[in-house]
C-alpha cells in the first residue's frame, strides 16, 4: 500500500473541516489538523469552535494540533489600523475591513506554515478555502506567495463546493454552527445586518 503524503490542514471550524478532509483523503493525503484562529472573538464561541473540531478529527481519524489561544496575536497587528494616531489609520470601514481579513488571513496561514516547516510536513492547505464568504483570491495568493519563499507545497482545491455540505453535517452532529467569521468585527458586522 502506497504511503500517503501528510498535510498540514489549517482548520477553522468542523463544519469547514468536513468537506476539505473528504477531498484531501481522496487525495491520498494523510491530513493532520491546525486548529490555530486567534482571531476568534469570545472564549465561548472559541470553545464551542474547538470541541466540534476535536470531536469531527476523533471521528475522522485526524493528529490535531491546537496551540494556546491568545486573542492578543490577532489584535496586535489589527489596533494600529484603528488608532487615529498612527500612520496606518484606516478611516474607511470597506478598506479597513480589507485590511483586516488580509491580515487575519496572513497571520494564520504564515503559522501554519511554520507549524509545517517545524514538523517537515511538505504541504499545507487551509479551510479558510470552504467558505464562499472571504476572499479566495487572496488566500490563494497568499498561499502560493508563502508557500514559494518558505518552500513548502500549498495545496489549492477549490472547497466552496462542499460549503453546505459542511453545514449540513454540523447540524445533523449538533455542532455549532458559526455565524460568522470570527472575530470581534465580523460578530458586530453580523448584528448590524
């Protein structure tokens, strides 16, 4: 029997890990979970977030790996776009909601490159692809740009496809089905609408 080639999988919710798990393991890949989301606003929703994916990965058979949460990694490169002393002050609420999600995007996919690069796994993808919602252009650039100076192989299937058929299963599992993306923005952004 051939000998899959691991992957190291940023995962964001289970919903999101569902789909991506059954494309990557037809892909004869060995997937091992990332679950690293700092930007994730509230312990709770973060909690609720992170018992799901450890449960779905039990299921499926999947290493998940879960480093500390710490909400202030994802604040620490956001605040200066929000102070109105700092040079990076963006005042317009599209092009800092731009900002935002590029460096949320950044911050995590440069992690789990790292976590990769320090486990010699030589390729990574992420389930930030699933969601028809973020802008998957720019993960995908960000993606290949990271993936090409750090030399590990990023991965590219296009999981919108499987975007309901993750919802679904979280709701037949009884998982929480998040309603938005994560973080403090996105929460307050989803009440206004």
């Amino acid at each position: 029997m051939k000998k899959k080639r691991k992957i190291l999988l940023h995962v964001c919710c289970a919903s999101c890990l569902f789909y991506a798990f059954k494309v990557l393991d037809q892909e004869d890949f060995e997937v091992i979970g990332f679950f690293y989301n700092p930007n994730i606003h509230g312990r709770s929703e973060y909690e609720k977030r992170l018992k799901d994916v450890v449960s779905l990965s039990t299921k499926l058979g999947i290493e998940l790996i879960t480093p500390a949460y710490d909400v202030q990694e994802f604040f620490a490169d956001i605040l200066p776009y929000q102070n109105k002393k700092s040079l990076k002050y963006i005042s317009d609420p599209d092009r800092f909601k731009r900002k935002r999600c590029l460096i949320c995007y950044d911050n995590r996919l440069k992690m789990t490159i790292a976590e990769a690069k320090s486990r010699r796994i030589k390729y990574f993808s992420t389930t930030l692809l699933v969601s028809p919602f973020k802008n998957h252009q720019q993960i995908i650039e960000l993606s290949m740009n990271f993936g090409l100076e750090k030399k590990i192989n990023f991965f590219y299937r296009d999981f919108r496809k499987g975007y309901w058929q993750g919802r679904n299963l979280a709701k037949t599992q009884k998982f929480h089905l998040p309603g938005y993306c994560g973080c403090v923005y996105s929460s307050e952004e989803k009440i206004l609408e």
